[in-house]
C-alpha cells in the first residue's frame, strides 16, 4: 500500500484505487475514486471533482417516485435514502452526463422524465471539449454541459438558442449537507 497527498483531483483520480478527501482537518469522504467521483458524499466533495450542477430541491412523492423541485426545474427519481417527501434535499450531477437532446429526434426512455428546458447563455471551447451554460428564466446560467468539441460544432448552436438537455435518474446523486 502507499499512501500520496496531492491537491490535483485528476492526478488523484489517474493514480488511486481509493481517495480520501480531507478539508479542513476533517475526512469528507473515503471511498474508491469512482465513488468519490460521481456519488460525492458533501457538496466540496462535488465541488472539489467539478461537480459543477449542485442545487437544493425540495421532494415531493410522486407515486413510487419522487419529484425534485427546484426554483428552475424538476427530475422525477426513484425513492431512495436522502428523499424524504416533504423535505429538502441537496443534489448533484456532473456536466457530461447531462444529454443534449437534438429537436426532431426520438427520446431515450430512461431520459423522457428529466427533460429540462432553456437558453443557450454562453460557452466555453476547451479544444477537445466544450462546456455550455443553460440559462432559464434570469439572465444567469443554471447547469452546465459537458460535450465533446465535435459534439458541440455539429449541434450548429448559437448563444441565445432554445435547448431540451435531459439527465438520466442515475445521473442524479444526493449529497450530505445542508440544502
């Protein structure tokens, strides 16, 4: 076994089986890096690996599932620990599982439930990939996407386009901490 301290999320997630993340003198979360990953426990564990679509919902039964309700959207999930109907939940995803949805052309099932709707607000070309930032309602971006460049050139968008993006219910982690 070795044990390495490092501040580089990417070098931690290349190198490691298991990650602990330490802040502030307190363990946030030990778990193996694909855990750590994509299921963060906090929200600076999201924080720390670019989670960048963290929000507060409040839960509402729907059915055998649960409606997560925030001021600019809602998911439909399965019921599961951490989504109690009447309270709050703290939830996150991360950019590249959010789905663009291409207008005219068929719909996953497993995305149907979680189609959100908004505005192209601006993006961000990083050469191989490129970030786009949703806006609904105000003039601030509410979620960001994750594409690969030549995902996003043959979309053919332009800032201020209508946009359906979609997320799979498993995309969908709840995290520790206070909403």
């Amino acid at each position: 076994p070795t044990i390495m301290v490092t501040h580089d999320a990417e070098e931690a997630f290349v190198l490691a089986d298991r990650i602990a993340v330490i802040s502030d003198g307190r363990i946030e979360q030990v778990a193996r890096k694909d855990d750590v990953f994509y299921r963060p426990a906090t929200r600076k564990v999201a924080k720390y690996f670019a989670t960048k679509n963290i929000f507060d919902g409040q839960v509402e039964a729907e059915g055998e599932q649960v409606r997560l309700t925030t001021r600019d959207f809602s998911l439909l999930l399965p019921a599961r620990p951490g989504l109690e109907p009447g309270g709050e939940a703290a939830f996150c995803f991360r950019p590249e599982e959010v789905k663009v949805l291409r207008p005219g052309q068929p719909v996953k099932d497993d995305l149907r439930e979680n189609i959100i709707e908004g505005r192209l607000h601006s993006v961000m070309e990083k050469g191989a990939e490129s970030s786009l930032f949703l806006a609904m309602g105000g003039d601030d971006y509410v979620i960001e996407i994750a594409l690969p460049a030549s995902s996003y050139r043959s979309l053919g968008l332009r800032i201020g386009d209508q946009l359906q993006v979609a997320l799979r219910p498993e995309s969908v982690w709840i995290i520790g901490g206070k909403p």
